[in-house]
C-alpha cells in the first residue's frame, strides 16, 4: 500500500531558497561550558533570532516546550531537535531519539532535525531511528534535517573530503531535505560534497568560536559553491555583536 504524505515545504524555513539557522542545542551536548551569564538565556537566543530574522531557530524539546511562548511571539520557524547525548559518555558516539515528531509537531516545530554519527558502531541504531522519524514527519509535511558528522572507529585514515562527501550522500540516500555538515574549510571539497548531496540541500555548521574573518571567508566560499547557507550558534551568541554578526553573514548569503 502507497505511503500517503503531503507536500514537503521547504519555503517556512528559507528565504529565497537560502538558509540561516540559528543553533541553540549546545546545551545538552555540551553542558554549559559554551554560556556565559547572557548567552545562558534561551530568551537572549530568542532575541537575537526575531532581531536578527534567522530562517530558523534549532531547539531540544525542553526549551521548545518551557520558552513556546516567547518563541511563537518571535515568529521565527522553530526546528525541533529530536535525538540528542551529553559530551559524559566517551568512545563511539550515539544520540537516540529524546522527541517524538508528533510532540515537536504540537510545540509548533516547522520542521525536526536529527543527529547520525557516520562511522560509528552505533551506526546502524542511528540510521534505522532516522528513517523511522524521516517517514512521520513526511507523512505530516515537516521537513526533516539532518545533523550528519563522522565519528567513531570506522572513520580513522579516511580523509576528510572523502568523508564530507559521503555524509552529504548518506543525507541523499536517507531521505534528508537539508544536510548539515562541518566543513573541511576548503572551498573545492565542499563543492564534491554538495553535488554528492543532490537534489539534498546543504547548510554548513557554524562550529566552535572563530575568528570573524575566517569565519565571513568561509560562508562566502561556501555560497559560491551553492551551498544552501548555514546553521550556526556559538559564532553569533558569543559574539560580542551578534547582530551585527549576523547581517554581516547575511550580506553574503542575500547578496
């Protein structure tokens, strides 16, 4: 029997087929190291993202559901993280599903989002959950986004361009409507990977705190590849300015 599943809208979380999320799930996976007394608020995230018109906001389930209304207010799309793990546990990672589609939905996510480490032993766990989820969601019209990072034993001596590029086809075969990846940080092994995600669109990780004309280099090689823009957070929340920030990155995004 036909799976029956409504049009997949992509346009409440881009802007003229662009992208910039604003990502606030450190919390749970990396404790509280990466907050200061401001950045510790969700509401200053909050703030930032309706200041700073994000096309997305990235939450866990807990501040989605204590701050949901401070972020209807904002009226930025919510995107709900659904898996998650602490930074505690060592050796291969795994982060199971904390979230169901059906709660995300009633918070009022626009679309979920979902974490698989490629290469690790826990692989398969991770692959089979995301397709699971990948099925629900598109059985409702939400957009599912997919986190996807090489970690793990199966990962040693393989190059780096090579496993960026098979993150973003793994994202393809899965069923993913936008990918997010770390980038290498060169130009040309982004652009493999992007054609490897095809019809896929691809967002890049902001990652750790950088220097902000490494990081401006960055998003502009990236959107000179056709990547579909980014979903960062701790490059602007820990930004001294971030609005300024982000419309500096806006700039090249929209140009």
């Amino acid at each position: 029997m036909a799976i029956l599943r409504k049009k997949i809208n992509l346009r409440k979380i881009l802007k003229k087929k662009k992208a910039l999320f604003l990502a606030y799930d450190q919390g749970l996976e990396h404790g509280p190291t990466d907050f200061n007394d401001k950045n510790v608020d969700p509401e200053f995230i909050i703030k930032i993202a309706k200041e700073g018109k994000f096309t997305g906001l990235i939450f866990q389930k807990g501040i989605a559901e204590k701050y949901n209304k401070e972020i209807k207010a904002s009226k930025i799309p919510l995107i709900v993280k659904l898996n998650g793990k602490t930074s505690l546990v060592k050796g291969d990672p795994v982060s199971r599903q904390l979230c169901s589609v059906k709660e995300a939905k009633e918070l009022g996510a626009t679309a979920v989002g979902y974490t698989i480490y490629i290469g690790s032993v826990h692989e398969e766990e991770m692959l089979q959950e995301f397709v699971k989820i990948q099925r629900e969601a598109h059985k409702i019209g939400l957009p599912v986004v997919c986190w996807i990072y090489p970690r793990g034993k199966g990962v040693r001596d393989k190059k780096e361009k090579e496993l960026m590029a098979y993150s973003t086809r793994v994202g393809l075969e899965l069923g993913a409507d936008i990918i997010k990846i770390h980038p290498t940080g060169i130009k040309e092994d982004l652009d493999w990977a992007i054609k490897s995600a095809g019809k896929a669109k691809v967002v890049i990780a902001g990652g750790s705190k950088k220097d902000e004309k490494a990081l401006l280099k960055e998003v502009k090689e990236a959107m000179q590849v056709n990547c579909t823009g980014l979903a960062i957070g701790r490059n602007i929340w820990q930004s001294k300015d971030p609005i300024k920030l982000t419309n500096k990155i806006k700039k090249i995004i929209w140009p």
